[in-house]
C-alpha cells in the first residue's frame, strides 16, 4: 500500500502503453536491438541500449509520460522528484522542454556525473542521508519542496511510458523468450513485462540485482516485501533497502524471477560492452548483460536492456583498467 492507505499501481493496459507511446513518440529516441558478438554462436543476446536516449537513460520516457499526463494546473509550480541520478535527469530534461521548475531529492553518495548532469539541466538538487531519501520513495513527499512530485517507480504514467520498451522489443524481435531488465524499484522490468504479456506472452522478464543489493531476490524467496543489508557500491542505479510494498503485486506477478550477478560481472560486462559493442553502460545497466554471459538467465534469443550509461569518468577508466572502483 502506499501512502494513506492507497493502491499501488496497477498493470497498466495495452491501449495506455500504446497512448504513452503517442506522447513521448516526439522527443525519445526509438532505440534498435544491436546483436552482441560472442565468441560462443550458440549464444543469441541482443542489446536494447537505452544510454542512446538524450539524457543517457531509459528515464526520459516514463518522465516525459508522466509529465504529459497531467493537466497544466498541476504542473503550475513545477515538479520534483526522487532520484539517484537518471530519473532526476528524466523530470529535470522535461521540465526544462516545458518551462517549469524542477527540485530533486538525490541520496549523498549519487555519482557526481548525474549530479552535474541533473544541475546542467537546471534543476535544484537537495542532498539527503540514503535513509531519508528512501522514505521519500515510501511516503511520496519531501518537506520543503514545492511542485508536483514524480515517483520514480511506482507512477502509472511512469510504468506505462517505460512499457513502451518492451513494445519495441516484440516488434523488432518477434520470438523474444527472455528480456533481462535492471531491477531498481520494479517500474522498468513491470512496465517492459505488462507490455509483453499483452504483445509477446510467451516471453518472461528476468529481474537483474547486484549483490550487494538484491531485495526483490530476497523478497520472491520470503513471499512478500523484505527488508536487507544494503551496500553502496559503483552499481548506483539498483538495488535499495527493498521492495517497495506497492510494487510487489506487480513485481510478484509480471516477472519470471531475478538473476543477482557479482560486482566483478558487472565490471566484466561494462569492459565487454566498450570493446565489444562500442556502448558506455553504467553499472545498472551492465547487469543484464553480466546475468545474460553468466549463464543463468537461460537460452534462446535474450534481449538486455542497457537501461543507462551515467558512469563517472574516473569510475569507467578504473573498471576499464582491469580493476573495481
């Protein structure tokens, strides 16, 4: 439940997947599959690379739905939101496309890359403590800010405008059988996984998690919204304290599971993806690709969305060195 007492969302419908499409079809890039060479040719991983949109992440599009679905008295005072980083830059690029104010409440350890990124585009940014930016996230609302607020995850415009990925998924790649999808706050992998079962049902949609922050992992194995030991790591776009309770009958119902993969995958991957593909993937969008090579995600013809490719300079040149930041 959310705040008050509230539903969370709920699945959203063919006909509002395809409504968002209409809206943001203006100012998104519609981003194509790019075949992974491998050495293995038994092996069929396609890339779904999202660090191509403006902001270098898959965020504009559920941003730029959300925004467009509300009526302009409610954008009056602006937006604000609460973000790591790509969402900030997804609320801050459509609010500055409309001409309103735009506030974001980010977590201090965010990667400085998406906060001078989120400043760039003219937004105010207020750094809180991890805990108070969580509660942000669970109770809808910051103390101070003004505006409209978008959720990252659980808004219905915002799950509808990410499905849109997985309708262009199914029309590029008909016999899809797994799309591999970070898992943040559930409202990428949902939204990707509504659009399928009503375009590809017989597709699943893998969760990807970090080690070192998996609570939709934990979360399937206790049957209902857990809580786990979180630790920060170079991987700042998933992973959390956990599920947020709202999203779980969605999380519990649309995806097939979740693969965690290692931070040392993670950097394997993002090296692979530079040398191989010719992509910059930050950590949470690396994820699908590492659960994809490990092996784990199962065969057939595997699509990896590359949901970002934020990464700090610093950060890609230690991981590209050979080494963990």
């Amino acid at each position: 439940m959310s705040p008050g007492g509230a539903a969370g969302p709920r699945i959203p419908s063919l006909q509002e997947i395809r409504a968002a499409r209409e809206r943001i079809g203006g100012f998104i890039l519609r981003t194509p599959l790019i075949r992974l060479p491998l050495e293995d040719p038994a092996m069929t991983v396609y890339l779904k690379p999202e660090n191509l949109q403006a902001i270098g992440s898959f965020k504009i599009r559920g941003a730029g739905n959300a925004m467009a679905s509300l009526p302009a008295d409610k954008l009056a005072e602006g937006v604000y939101t609460a973000s790591a980083g790509n969402m900030a830059q997804g609320v801050a690029w459509n609010a500055r496309r409309l001409g309103i104010p735009c506030g974001v409440v980010v977590p201090e350890h965010a990667p400085e890359a998406k906060l001078a990124a989120i400043e760039r585009l003219g937004a105010q940014v207020v750094k809180v403590p991890f805990e108070r930016w969580w509660r942000v996230m669970v109770e809808h609302r910051h103390d101070g800010m003004r505006g409209q607020f978008i959720h990252p995850v659980s808004d219905a415009a915002v799950i509808a405008g990410n499905a849109t990925i997985g309708l262009e998924i199914a029309e590029d790649l008909p016999d899809v059988s797994t799309v591999l999808v970070p898992y943040g706050g559930g409202g990428l992998s949902c939204g990707i996984a509504a659009a399928l079962r009503g375009v590809a049902p017989r597709a699943r949609v893998l969760a990807c998690e970090v080690e070192t922050a998996a609570p939709l992992t934990a979360s399937l194995a206790a049957g209902g919204p857990t809580a786990i030991d979180y630790r920060p790591s170079f991987v700042d776009g998933i992973g959390g304290k956990g599920v947020l309770e709202e999203m779980w009958p969605l999380a519990s119902s649309l995806l097939s599971g979740s693969v965690v993969v290692s931070l040392e995958e993670i950097a394997a991957a993002i090296r692979l993806l530079v040398a191989r593909a010719r992509l910059v993937a930050e950590g949470a969008g690396a994820a699908p690709v590492a659960a994809a090579l490990s092996g784990r995600a199962g065969a057939g013809a595997i699509v990896c969305v590359v949901s970002g490719g934020n990464l700090n300079a610093a950060t890609l040149a230690t991981i590209l060195g050979g080494a963990l930041p």
